[in-house]
C-alpha cells in the first residue's frame, strides 16, 4: 500500500502542478473584475505613497529605520530611537534612488518620535496626514518602511495587513517611550520599520510604527505591531518643528478607579493648575478634553497624546456638582530628564529580561530597534558636512536651536509690521475707559509702571524692588502690562529667555496660536500670536513657577499716531475678570 | 485517503479543465488525506489560487468592520494563575451560551480557585471551572453573579468546517494587549492547511491530538489559546490553540481547534451530562516507581501549579522526621543528595527514587542563609 502511494504520488503531484498552472490561468481571469480593481487600487496607492517613504541610515550603514515626508521642504518623521546616537547629521534614501543629507529637528523621547529635515532640494513628495480617530478595527493598511535594512536601493518594502486594536495603550519600555491611544495592527512590522508610515487604504498617513510584541518568538513580527497616531503626532508637531526637545502631559493628580467604576482622584498636588482650578482629592473625573473617563488605563490613555503646557478642558463632579474647568498641565518628566547629554539613570520599569535554558533572553525589549540612548551620544565624532553646517546649533534644551530661531524669527515679523518701538524708550501712557465705565491711566516706563482706575492708584517700580501681584489678584498686572513693552520694543532681546513653544489651543478652546515663551528673571509670560493674521493675541505672566498667571487679551489693534497697540485689554486672573480696558488714547514718548 | 484519490482523478480526468466542483469539496477530503503528500500541497495551492473567486473582497473592508464589531462582544478575556516566567497570566475564551457560559483552552491560567472574565466593554465578572475535557484541551466556564443576564454568544452547534485558502479572522487577548476596557485583537490570514496534530508534553505541553486549521496569520501568541477562528463573514470555525513550537524548525504553528470537534462536549458540560472520556494513558504504570514522597519523612511541598514550581516546603507535619531536624515552612529546596533541584516535580522524582537505608541530605535555602540537614529514609511497609 504504501509503495504503490508513493508510485502514484509522484505522478499525481506532475498532473496537479500542471493542473494548478492552467488553473491558475483561469482563476485570474475569472477573478475579475473586483479582486482585479482591488489590486490595481492597491498598485495605485503604493505607487503615489512609495516616494514618501524614507529609509534611514546610521552614520556608516550600521543600522536605521524608517521615516516618512511629510513637507515638501524635507521634514519627515521616524522615531526617536531610531535617530538615537546618530547625532545631528544623518543619510536618507529615497525612492529615486537618492542618498540625502538630513539634519535632527526635534525629539519627543516619551512619545518616540523625532522629526528630521532631508536637505538639498525643496520639492520633496510628501504624505497625505490622514485622521487615525476614524481608523476603525478592521480597516486594511500599509506598512512601508526598511525592513532588516533589504531595500539597498531605498525602494521600501510594502505589507499588508488589517488593524487588530484602536486606542491601545503599551506601557513604558525600559525607558520612557510610553505608546498611549497608539493603533495596533497585524500588519508585519520588523526590525528596520521604526519610524516608518502607516498608511490607511486610502494612503493616508495614519501613524508611525515603532514597536511590536515580541516574546518569545525572536525579534520578527509576531502578529500584533504598533503605531503612534498621527493625530497625537499633530499635537507635537509644532513643537517638534521648532527644534525641542518636547515632553507629555501630566495632570498633577493620581486617580484611581472605585468599586463603581468611578475614577477618582486619590491624590494631588497643591501647586497643579487643576488644584487652583478647584480639583480637589475625591472628586470624580468626568471627562477629559472632551473624551468621557472610563477607568484609569483609558484615562492614562488620552492624557498620554497631549504635550506638557497645553490647556485642556476638564470635566469632574465635587461634591456632586459637575465642573467644567480648562487647565494648564505638567509636564511628565523634570526638565533636565530628558536633556541631551548624560542621561540620568530612569527607574527601572520591568525586569531585565531572564535568559532561558538555551542561555538567550526570554524576552527581548519589544522595540523593533536599539534601545534609546542619549540622541547626541555620537555628535561629537560625527563629522558635521561643511555645506549644512549652518542648519544645527547646538543649545541646552533643545534638539537643534536652528529651527527655534527660525520660527521665532517667523512669529516675530508681526511685530515688525507695528511701528517704530524701538526708539520710544520713554513713558507709554494709555487711556481710557474700562466696559464697566471707569476711566483708567495705565503708564508703562522704563523705571516703573502705574495704573490708576475708578478710585484706585497702584504702582510696581521695576529697579530694585521683587514683582508684585499689583493689583493685587491680577496676577501681577502691571509686570504683565511691562512685559508687553519689553517685547514691543526689543522683541527677544528684551529678555532673559525667549524661545517659539509650538502651538497650543487658545485657553484649551480655541483656534490653534503660535506660541513664544519668554523669562525675565522669575517671571515667565506665554505669548499668543494668530497663526492666520500674526497678531498678537495675549498673553499669561506669572510671576513665579505655579503662581496664578496675570491673562491679557486683546481685541483689535488700533493706530495711535504711527505706532500701533492693543485696542482692548480683558485682563483676567484665577477665571476672574479684573477689567476690560478699551484704550482710546496713547502717547508713546521717544527718547527724552 | 480512498476519498482523497477520487479527487485527484477526477482533477486528472478533466485535464486542467478543473471542475471547480470537485475543488469545492476537497476540503473534506484534505482532511481524510492528513498532510501527508504533494497532493495535498497542491491543493492548497489550488485553494489558494481559488480563494478570491469564493470570496470576492469587494466593499470588503466595510463588512469586515461590521463583522468584526458584532463578534468582539462574543471573546472575553480571562485572567487567572501564571505571571511566572514565560507563563502567562491572561488568556482568551468565548461565549457559547446566552447564560454566561464560556469555552477556553484548558491551560494553567485556569488552574486557580476563581478567574476573572473581563467582557469587551470592560464588565468584570468571576467565573469558575464548570467542567472541562482535557484531552480536547477544552474548558468550559460559567460565569458567577450574572444571572438575568444575557450574553451575546457563538453557537457551537452552528460551527461550519471550511478548506484551505479560506480568509478568516483570529479574535484572542493576545501578548494581553487588550488590557483596559476595549475588545481583544483580531489578525487576518488564510487556512494554509488542514491537518492533524499528535499530542505532546514538553515546554510547551499540548494534549490535543486530532484534526487543526493550520492558519498563515499569527493567531497563537502568548494569551491567545481559547479564542476563536471564524470566517471573513464572521461563521465560527475553530478555537484558537496553545503555543506550539517546532523544536527542530524553531518556528511556531499557527492553529485552531474546529468547534465542530468541541461542539458536544461544550453541550454536555453545560448540561451536565459530560462523562469525561478515559484518558489511554491514565491507568499505565508509571514508569520511574516513585517510593518515597515528601510527606514519608514529614512535609508537604507548596501546589504544583506551573512546570517549574520552585520547591519550596509549604508545611511540616508535627513530630516528624522534618520537625526533628529543623526543617521550616518557606525553605527552598535546593539540593537532594547532591542533586540540583529546580521543581517540585524535581523533588519529587529525586524522593521516589530513595531506597530504605539511604540517607536523604537536604540543601534548603531559609532567607539568606543555606541549611543542611540530614536524615535516615525509612523503612518501607511492603
């Protein structure tokens, strides 16, 4: 019996093969037309996203990833562990077969993203951002990308596959890089990916792949791969843009989920703006910018896409009354944790990795590349190519300071369009009439400032003497009132610090501003400038870290004699309203 | 196999002129014919070839979206004992009756008083053991406290087969990625195979032998034994098993269990009919004899719940040969007359091999220091 099977078997299998060619053959043509539009569809959209696609290189070919294009200028994204250690200076290829020279941008070590700019031309292809919310379990995507660096000739590698989860959260690895509301696909995502697109069906950019669950199974797809969303990188992007190193969100409170499901906040800190804003220990969380709270790892979830400094809406029941509150969030780590250079030792968050009996560890960091390290590790020995060399500057704090001028420079044109401030190095006085009818005088000038309204007089002299909350509950008025001067009048030179932010909702509700952060001394004041006309909207100044900032903003720019200023000033602290100032006389002196 | 050949020759006969018929049933056949030979291979391929003419993807995307969102509520995710070394603490079932009962794999995540069953929208439920087939490495839970509840569930009656090249989906709580309150994840593939596994022990123990789809797509991660297989349009086809790796390839099986084997036992335990079929191997001797155990010289060893228990002494029995020598609750094993002990089971198998006159030299670790004790093995009452 078995002899003559194996007699039979080979005939058969000779048929078959003949068989399954001609079936084959068939097939495709009674395939159509659907599995042919399908394919063709398929065909169509790698084609249009292929050029986008970058594949980057370490200094030598000893490893990289993947990247994608996002502004025909050459900005792209990847991962921030991927551009770890390769310093400022890197090589990109793309699909034309091209090896380009590429500059750092900015970092979001928690985030694991980094934005890199492609040099040398200004007409780069570049990727549709698609909006990752509407992605659905289900949905195909593409996964494109430099998988064990194959693509020699920078031609990326496609794979197919669908989303196996939405809205997932993986825990820190090793380090920082949390992923929160990342997408989970089953899309194969390997060594060399991170960094890479993921591309909807549509061929919109939807995410940036950067990890995957591997256990046990080595260091190769393992059916469950993850993306950060883009619409989390869209928060930071401006941020990123400006060369930062940017960090997350923190609420300043922990939660914990009840017996009923509530999420409740078990603890605080008294120095948080959500504290000032009235959260208090045993309140019920409701919702959070604008997603209702479920439980704790949800929560942690939606907080995870947001950067540090951004004012959100917050909803909580005290005491069984429902509050709608917008406040200003911590950052997650100090500000010198995440600064290039000696990297201070992170916590250890899961064990070291066991080795089985075989002597090979049990489970590998499921990152699809090396673990990060300071990016800046290598700079030094890396030569920086003379023709660039002016697209990195090096500062503290910052991923490259090259672009930060770039954009302040940007931001700050506006100003130029305003007048002649420079020269007027004498008093300003302003008048008026405030909404509520009292007649106000506020004077701005170099020595101090004063503001008398309705019955009262208040003053801040400015030589010699700490900045006071003057009037008292405003914030600090007067020193806010000064600080506008300071910048009219020398623009960053007239401060301590002054670096561009990114951008950030308008009070947590409104339109997106461009945002510059300057210090003088202690006080620090967040300017917003429209990113439609360039105006300047307003500003917050606070006078000391955690203090209750002075707000001021402006309605309308008028034309006092060749110079012009704010029109309206609503002046705001703690949510209560101080005054609405309508200014209807001003004299700037020049020089005395 | 006699069916099997009947499909070849008819393939034969019709000389590349296939009747799509023919191939339409060979999936009965494929599993009669096991994987055997290249005739199986190329019908796989056939299948392959064939797939997009059974099933047209197109608006594909659309039902598969509404497929998958009217299944995920049927998969739960079950938490249970594990969480020690590469052994997983989480893992997968499914409803198969409005009641709340539910089919998992039987595995170590289960061998806990009381698991806890998250459902997909984040309810929370305890659920015990209600009878389980190991030799189908089947379980079925029932869930506690939700009586007046109604449960979407898969119907294990109504499990279709289905043939190589058909497009399925894999729901599981894999790698226990769906942690918070959000459904289990679902991967795509194709049925690459059908075939039949044997039963093995090992690292990765599986007691199952019997027919599996063997699936491109990777539906068996960590976490995932107990979901489930269905088809594109979401008709229930297998359960999704354990870990399974090639010792000599060191590659993985992606694999499920069809429900049309697992459908009457389910039934049984849920009425409570189930007569537990007799395990072959039950009532062989035990090849090493074991003469002595733990409690011959006065102790007991800690539930050997995982492969690798740690041996560590759980309670001494009063007046024993182990009180007199010092022995204590929580000392670690650690050496039996020289001998490196990793397991309980270790432990055990080194105490059964003791002969009556021996000396039995205990290492144990207490704290930080180490302990040795000594004692004589006693004489066996025949």
């Amino acid at each position: 019996m078995i002899g003559q099977r194996k007699v039979a078997k080979g005939k058969r299998g000779g048929v078959l093969c003949f068989g399954c060619l001609c079936l084959l053959a068939t097939s495709l043509t009674a395939a159509e037309p659907q599995v042919r539009e399908a394919e063709l569809k398929r065909v169509e959209v790698i084609e249009k996203v292929a050029p986008t696609v970058v594949a980057v290189f370490a200094k030598g070919g000893a490893g990289g990833g993947s990247g994608v294009l996002i502004s025909k200028e050459g900005f792209a994204l990847t991962n921030f562990h991927v551009v770890t250690g390769l310093g400022p200076f890197m090589k990109c290829g793309l699909n034309d077969g091209v090896l380009y020279d590429a500059v750092l941008v900015g970092i979001d070590p928690t985030g694991d993203v980094a934005l890199v700019k492609l040099l040398g031309r200004d007409d780069f292809p570049v990727a549709t951002l698609g909006d990752s919310d509407k992605l659905e379990i289900g949905d195909w995507t593409y996964v494109m990308g430099n998988p064990f660096l194959l693509a020699t000739d920078f031609q990326p590698t496609v794979t197919y596959g669908i989303v196996s989860g939405t809205h997932r959260y993986q825990p820190p690895a090793g380090t920082w890089l949390e992923y929160t509301d990342c997408i989970q696909v089953d899309t194969s995502i390997n060594p060399g990916n991170s960094g890479g697109p993921l591309f909807s069906s549509a061929g919109e950019l939807v995410g940036i792949n950067g990890r995957g669950s591997f256990e046990k199974r080595g260091r190769v797809n393992s059916g469950a791969g993850y993306a950060i969303s883009i619409n989390q990188i869209k928060f930071f992007h401006d941020q990123l843009k400006a060369g930062r190193v940017v960090d997350h969100a923190t609420l300043g409170a922990t939660v914990t989920t009840e017996a009923d499901g509530a999420v409740v906040v078990n603890g605080i800190l008294e120095t948080s703006d959500v504290y000032r804003r009235g959260l208090r220990s045993g309140d019920e969380l409701v919702s959070f910018a604008g997603r209702p709270v479920r439980s704790v790892n949800q929560f942690k979830n939606i907080l995870g896409i947001y950067p540090k400094d951004w004012m959100l809406p917050i909803v909580f029941r005290h005491e069984g009354e429902r509050r709608e509150i917008h406040a200003r969030l911590r950052g997650l780590h100090a500000k010198t944790e995440l600064m290039p250079g000696p990297r201070p030792q992170p916590k250890p968050r899961q064990p070291m990795p066991k080795k089985d009996k075989d002597g090979k560890p049990e489970k590998t960091p499921d990152l699809p590349q090396a673990p990060p390290s300071d990016p800046h590790a290598e700079a030094k020995k890396t030569a920086i190519p003379e023709q660039w060399k002016n697209w990195f500057v090096a500062k503290p704090g910052f991923a490259n300071y090259r672009f930060n001028q770039l954009e302040q420079d940007r931001v700050f044109v506006s100003l130029k369009g305003l007048g002649d401030f420079a020269s007027a190095t004498g008093s300003w006085r302003l008048s008026g009439q405030s909404m509520a009818g009292d007649k106000f005088e506020l004077t701005l000038a170099a020595k101090g400032v004063g503001l008398e309204i309705r019955d009262g007089a208040f003053f801040q002299q400015l030589e010699d003497t700490d900045p006071a909350d003057e009037p008292q509950g405003t914030g600090g008025f007067l020193i806010a009132a000064h600080q506008l001067r300071l910048l009219l009048q020398a623009g960053a030179k007239g401060f301590t610090e002054c670096h561009y932010f990114g951008s950030e909702p308008l009070d947590g509700r409104g339109e997106l501003a461009d945002v510059i952060v300057t210090t003088l001394g202690a006080i620090e004041t967040r300017w917003f400038f429209s990113r439609a006309s360039g105006l300047l909207l307003g500003l917050d100044s606070r006078l000391l870290e955690d203090a209750e900032p002075c707000q001021i903003r402006f309605d309308g720019w008028n034309d006092f004699s060749g110079r012009r200023l704010p029109a309206t000033w609503r002046v705001t602290s703690a949510d209560k309203e101080f005054a609405t100032l309508k200014v209807e006389k001003a004299e700037v002196a020049g020089k005395k | 196999m006699q069916n099997a050949e009947c499909k070849v020759q008819s393939v034969e006969q019709s000389e590349g002129q296939i009747p799509l018929a023919v191939l339409f049933q060979a999936p009965t056949a494929s599993r009669s014919a096991r994987s055997r030979s290249v005739m199986q291979l190329a019908i796989c391929t056939l299948h392959f070839a064939l797939c997009t003419v059974l099933f047209p993807f197109s608006a594909h995307a659309q039902s598969t979206r509404d497929t998958i969102s009217a299944l995920q509520p049927k998969v739960v995710k079950i938490f249970g004992a594990g969480g020690i070394k590469s052994l997983a603490a989480h893992g997968t079932g499914f409803f198969v009756s409005k009641e709340g009962h539910i089919a998992t794999i039987w595995s170590h995540v289960l061998d806990a008083d009381l698991v806890t069953v998250v459902l997909s929208d984040g309810r929370r439920f305890t659920a015990r053991v209600l009878g389980a087939e190991p030799q189908l490495a089947l379980a079925v839970l029932k869930l506690n406290g939700a009586e007046g509840v109604e449960f979407p569930y898969f119907n294990p009656d109504e499990a279709i087969s289905a043939g190589t090249g058909t497009r399925v989906l894999g729901f599981s709580n894999m790698f226990n990625v769906a942690a918070g309150d959000e459904p289990v994840s679902v991967v795509h593939g194709v049925i690459a195979a059908k075939t039949v596994i044997e039963a093995r022990r090992g690292v990765f123990d599986s007691p199952y032998s019997g027919p599996v789809f063997v699936v491109d797509g990777v539906t068996n991660n960590s976490g995932a034994a107990g979901g489930v297989l269905t088809t594109r349009d979401g008709l229930l086809l297998g359960m999704i098993g354990l870990e399974l790796r090639n010792a000599k390839s060191n590659t993985w099986m992606n694999y499920a269990i069809p429900v049309n084997e697992l459908a009457s036992p389910i039934q049984q335990i849920i009425s409570g009919k189930f007569e537990r079929k007799k395990d072959p191997h039950e009532d062989e001797p035990s090849l090493k004899p074991r003469r002595y155990k733990p409690l011959d010289f006065g102790f007991l060893l800690v539930p050997d719940v995982v492969e690798r228990t740690p041996a560590f002494i759980d309670s001494i029995q009063g007046d024993s040969a182990a009180a007199k020598v010092g022995l204590r609750s929580d000392d670690l094993v650690l050496f039996v007359n020289d001998e490196l002990i990793q397991s309980c089971r270790a432990l055990h198998e080194a105490i059964g091999r003791l002969e009556s006159g021996d000396q039995l030299r205990l290492v144990v670790r207490r704290g930080n220091e180490l302990v040795n004790v000594e004692m004589p093995v006693p004489k066996k009452k025949e």
